[in-house]
C-alpha cells in the first residue's frame, strides 16, 4: 500500500494548502500508481504532514523553505513513466500548497522508496506486490 509523507517548516503552507495537501498528495500518489478509485485503496494510502520547527531547516544559502515529499510503495509498482508523472504533480502540489510559483520548484525534493516484496506487512499478515495486483484488478471501476 502506499505511504507518502511531506516534511514542510512550519508556516511554510497557506492555511487552505494546510487544510488539503494530505489527501491531494494521496491522490496524487494513488493516481500515479494505477490503484482504483475505491474506498478501500483511498484508505490505504497514508498521507502525513511533519511540520519543521522554525529555523530547524535551512540551507548554505538561505532561509528559504524547502519540502521534502517522500513516497513508500511496493516495489515494482511504478513505472519510469509513472515515477516522472508522481515528481512532477507531487511538486506541483505542493507549490501550490505553499502558495508558490513555479520558479520555486527546485525547493521540492521527492523521493521515493520501493519496498522490496515479502517486506510489508498489514493486518497481521505479509503483503505481496501481486496481491495488490489482484485485489485492485477485483475493485478495479475504471475497467
């Protein structure tokens, strides 16, 4: 299942990116994945928000804030095509959050982690790549 987590300085979102960027990221991320639209895949995907201490992030060079957008998902899940599609609305996602243009994109960084398969667990039980396949295949609505 998918994870994604955004590391922001405090202050650094307007209030209505504040209010939202959490399930716009999660869409995001569902989207860019090819998981169906169903409840149970909506639920699945855990968003977080880690907001930074004042001054708790900086660079050699300013002040400026920088986010850090990091992803979770099963091996093999993502394509190169669906890598590059994630960075690019994930950044801008979170520029518009903060309420920035696109001239600022360097300050979002996105990684991503893929999870080797037999190394995730859910439910008291180990998940494999292949039963996400099947599962969303089943739940599938676009098809």
């Amino acid at each position: 299942m998918p994870m994604i987590r955004l590391t922001a300085p405090v202050g650094a979102l307007t209030e209505q990116g504040r209010q939202s960027i959490q399930r716009d990221l999660a869409a995001v991320l569902l989207r860019w994945e090819g998981a169906p639209d169903t409840a149970f895949f909506r639920a699945q995907a855990w968003s977080y928000l880690t907001e930074l201490p004042e001054r708790a992030q900086v660079t050699a060079e300013d002040d400026a804030p920088r986010f850090l957008v990091e992803v979770t998902v099963p091996q093999g899940a993502l394509s190169e095509r669906r890598k590059a599609g994630l960075v690019e609305e994930a950044t801008k996602t979170v520029l518009a959050a903060a309420g920035l243009a696109s001239d600022d994109a360097l300050r979002v960084w996105v990684l991503m982690h893929e999870q080797p398969d037999g190394t995730w667990g859910a439910g008291g039980s180990v998940i494999r790549y292949t039963d996400l396949v099947a599962l969303a295949k089943g739940q599938r609505t676009d098809a």
